[in-house]
C-alpha cells in the first residue's frame, strides 16, 4: 500500500447539522479521498477527481468536501503547525492536497 498522500486525524466530520464523528480521519491516498470513523470504518469515499473541496468563508479550521453527491463538513485543527512554526492551516492543507492529487490548480 502506497503511503497516504494526506491524512488527518481527529477530525469532526459533520452532513448538515449532524455530527457523525468527532475524531475522525480524513485521507487522500491512492487516488481516493475516504472519510473515516474514529475506529476506522468508511463513512464515505470518492476518487479524487470527484471530490470538490473548499473552504468556508467563516472558519479557518473548517474545510467542505463534496463526495458522491453529499456535501461533509471537516473541522480539521490536530495537524495545525505550532503557534510560530510556518505552514498553512490543516483545513487549507486538505483543499490543497485534494486539488494536487486531482492535477487541478489554484
């Protein structure tokens, strides 16, 4: 199995108004985005050219991914860099991943 592209973990993964877990894992690996439980079974997953991820304009923690359809919400914070430290929020890293694993820019 090829390493993961990117992964977050402790991520609260929201449809709607519903929570359907607060420690998930959000991964990029092989070609798909898959949307895990905290004991790691698949909530949901896409190939990465399907998925459409942005970011709220309200939140910098949050990120919003499309997949088959049913839009999440990803409040990404674990994988922040330190105060101090460079590097672009994880909600801003997971856009960016999606969207270099897919061949899209900007």
């Amino acid at each position: 199995m090829a390493e993961p592209e990117f992964t977050a973990k402790g991520v609260r993964i929201g449809k709607r108004l519903r929570s359907l877990t607060r420690a998930g894992q959000v991964r990029i690996s092989e070609g798909r985005v898959q949307l895990l439980t905290s004991y790691g079974s698949e909530i949901d997953s896409a190939p990465v050219q399907a998925v459409r991820a942005s970011k709220p304009w309200f939140s910098d923690d949050r990120a919003l991914a499309d997949l088959n359809g049913t839009r999440y919400s990803l409040t990404l914070g674990e994988n922040d860099p330190a105060p101090g430290q460079p590097g672009p929020p994880a909600a801003r890293r997971f856009i960016e991943a999606v969207r270099k694993a897919a061949g899209r820019r900007g």
